[in-house]
C-alpha cells in the first residue's frame, strides 16, 4: 500500500504542480507523461547568449509602460492640495527603505512634505535603515506576511500585525486582560514593559523633522470568553507625557499622537495580546509621504491575506494616490520556462487592490536583474526576462502602469557590471540586491519614468486647456 500510494503521487505530482501556485513558485516539476500529457505549450528554451527578452517577449508588448493611467496621481502633484501618499511594496529589494528613500526625497524636494511615513512596530532592519531612528522593546509578537497566522488576528496595511507577548507558566489559566496566552516566553528575557520609540534623522530634508503622528490599530474579536478591556497607551515627547486609550472598535483604528513639529516619540502600552497593532506614521499634512511596506520572502502574491476591510478603512484614513508593487526576486527559477502562473496570479493581486482601494492607480516596477553562474560562467538568470514578460502582461491585464527595471538596468548582463565594473560597487555579492549606491541609482530610473509621465500629462493638460 506504501509503494501503491508512492506510485499514484508520483504520476499525479505533475497535475498538482501545474494547479498549486506555491508548487510552481519553489519546486521543479517533470514531463512523466511524456506525449501523452503536456501540462503547458513548451517554449523555446533559450541560451544565455542569445537576445532573451526578443524572443520571448513579442514587440508590441514590450513597448507597454501605461504611464497615462497613472492620471490621478499626476493630477494630486499638479494641484499639490494636502497629502501625496504612495504605498511602496516591495520584497527584499526594498527592504530597509531601499530605493523608496531615495524617491521620497526626490519627490519631497520637488513637491513638498515632511516625514519617514509608516513605520512597522517591529523590523529585524532597524539598526540598517537609515531614514529614521527605530527602536523597541524585545517582547513583541510579530507576524509578517510570510509566516503563518496562528492568532487569527487581521493582518494590516503591511500585511504584518504585532501584538503583546502575554506569558504564563500556566497558560490554562485566562483573565479579563488577556484572551490569548503564550505558552512560550518572549525571545529575550525582558521586563520593561512593551514600547516603541521612533526619532528623526539627518539622512535628508524630510526626514529631520516630522509635523504630524499617528498610530494604527485594530480591534479585539470579542467571544464567549471575551471582556473588551481598552488599552493604554502612554505617549512620550520630550518631557511631554500623555495617556491615551485605544477603545476603537473598527477594523481599523488611528490615534493622533502628536500635531505638531517633533524629532522623537515614544509609545509605551498596556494591551492585551489578543489586539493587533499595525504600526506609526510619521508625516506632514501636506506633500509627499511613502510608505516602506518591505516583506522579504515574498512573491507579491501574499498580499491578498490582507482583507478587504482593512485594506478599505486604511485607504479611507491614508487616502493614497498610488500603490506601486516591486516584486519577482522570490519567484525566479533558471529552469522553469513557463511564468503564465505569476502573471495570472499578479493580474488578480492588481485586481484586488483595485476592487478594494477604488481610484488609486498602480505601478508594477519590474524585477530587477539577477547574475547567476551558468556552466561555470556568471551571467543573468534565464528567468529574469521571463518573470519581467509575465509583470508587463500582468500590468496590460488589469489596465495599470509598469516599469522594466531589468531593461533600465541595461538588460541582460546589467548586474555582473554593477557588480564588477561600476565604482562604487552598486551591489552586493549575492548579484541579486542593491547596495545603498545601487538603490540611489535604481530609484533615480523610476524617479526619470514617473517624471517623464508627468511632463507628459502636463503637455496634455495644457494642449487640453487651450484646445477649450
């Protein structure tokens, strides 16, 4: 019977493959059958050498960039009347504020604003990321996008929540103050309770100061075994004490923690651990702020944990303009030909925002190039181009903007050069991530493409208004 049910997953492994995402994205798969079922057309397999992304991307794709749907967001830098929210995602390309630092100071300068943006309550990247000062006590349970949710509790706008870490020897043992006990203690022994400081720095302009705080959360799902009890939050500002409580009953909750210039914060919170917290913002009530919203380990697909409702009231408090989305690090396999899997399922993750925060447009920027040694010779990753065919036809798809950062980067070959050729080096030895230089450098590319789509929307709105 052993061998008997070895057998039929063997002969059934390839269907499987070709219906699970998540099989598709990490595992090889083969041709058992071979002649009689093909799970998918084959495509030319194409050596290192040859020009990829000509074969396998059709020209009249490959000129798609949709830079006249992102007419919203150029119309609120045009009028520059309140906030110009971005919401940057991204995987480990991004994270540590990669790149997005470089473009909110950018577009700062040039428009206006003040400030970091979000900020997480917890990063494993506080002490590498440069654009604010980041610290927090070591008893906090954090759950990212990539890890599962063994709480049950809703994941935020970053799809990540942080709740107390509540531990007892007797975890049979439940009170008004808690409804969920850790059976585990904290990673570190620590006493002091949970907090969260956040001060500015000297990286840029925006960042040195910041005019308005506010901090998000959600609510407690109430049951049998339930007593809604608020928490406390005390808020800290030089010598300025302040005591709050967060008694917000919706999906998503904010408290004003200060509205006038600072240069640091510090929460400190009683809660019980079944309240999830989602994170800070550090802002001014005009200009441009860009949210770093960083997962590494994730394709992009993830995104769509986060539930409608969140996504929902978090665009009704944020109102941003534009959501861009950098993912396909994650998802690039020198030996897998056949990406129509990603696109589809980028297609729907661009569709559930849309459904879900109506009136933003959205950019794809696209993977970047990745170097990888191919018969003992380091050259680009077979599926970089690939992947960068699926986003682009992602993006066609659902009617939104994309931005080839592989072909910005100077197509195949571009990061052995950063790696080996450019001084200062513009990125790491792993030939996969930007270092600070090579990030300065990418961020100026989409700065380029945005400001090219904005002077055009200019050019149209002025030929517009003397057509009138």
């Amino acid at each position: 019977m052993i061998l008997l049910a070895a057998a039929s997953i063997l002969l059934a492994y390839p269907f499987i493959h070709e219906k699970v995402p998540f099989l598709k994205q990490h595992f090889r798969t083969y041709d058992f059958w071979g002649k009689f079922y093909h799970s998918y057309p084959k495509e030319k397999i194409v050596t290192p050498s040859e020009d990829t992304l000509a074969v396998e991307e059709p020209e009249e794709m490959r000129g798609y960039d949709g830079l006249s749907t992102l007419t919203n967001f150029f119309r609120a830098l045009q009028s520059r009347d309140g906030q110009i929210r971005i919401a940057y995602y991204g995987d480990s390309s991004i994270e540590g504020d990669l790149v997005s630092q470089t473009l909110r100071d950018s577009l700062q300068r040039r428009f206006g604003g003040k400030g970091v943006g979000f900020v997480p309550i917890t990063t494993h990247v506080s002490g590498f990321r440069r654009s604010v000062r980041h610290r927090f006590s070591p008893n906090w349970y954090t759950c990212k996008v990539t890890t599962n949710n063994y709480r049950k509790l809703p994941r935020g706008i970053s799809g990540e929540y942080y709740t107390i870490w509540h531990y007892t020897p007797k975890p049979d043992t439940l009170s008004a103050d808690s409804t969920l006990v850790d059976t585990m203690p904290p990673p570190a022994a620590y006493n002091g309770g949970h907090w969260v400081s956040l001060g500015t720095t000297r990286l840029n302009p925006g960042t040195s100061t910041f005019r308005n705080a506010r901090l998000f959360y959600g609510t407690i799902k109430t049951d049998s075994q339930t007593v809604f009890k608020p928490a406390n939050l005390t808020v800290t500002i030089g010598k300025e004490e302040q005591i709050m409580s967060l008694d917000g009953r919706d999906a998503v909750n904010e408290v004003w923690l200060t509205q006038s210039a600072a240069g640091r914060i510090r929460l400190d919170i009683s809660a019980s651990s079944a309240l999830p917290f989602f994170g800070a913002s550090l802002e001014s009530p005009q200009g441009v702020i860009v949210d770093n919203f960083s997962a590494r380990g994730n394709s992009g697909i993830l995104l769509t944990n986060i539930t409608p409702v969140v996504l929902e009231q978090f665009q009704s408090k944020l109102d941003y303009e534009l959501v861009i989305l950098q993912f396909g690090l994650n998802v690039l396999n020198a030996e897998m030909e056949d990406y129509s899997w990603y696109e589809k399922e980028m297609t729907r993750l661009i569709r559930y925002y849309q459904a879900h925060m109506p009136g933003v447009d959205i950019l794809v920027v696209g993977v970047s190039d990745k170097a990888t040694r191919i018969d003992g010779k380091m050259m680009t990753d077979p599926s970089v181009p690939r992947i960068t065919r699926a986003q682009r036809q992602a993006a066609q798809n659902a009617g939104v903007a994309f931005f080839s950062l592989y072909e910005a980067m100077g197509g195949e070959g571009a990061m052995i050069k950063w790696v080996e050729e450019e001084t200062p080096r513009l990125a790491n030895l792993d030939y996969a991530h930007f270092n600070f230089e090579g990030a300065d450098k990418a961020a100026q590319m989409l700065l380029d493409f945005l400001m090219d789509g904005y002077a055009q929307y200019l050019k149209k709105d002025t030929l517009g208004q003397l057509i009138q």
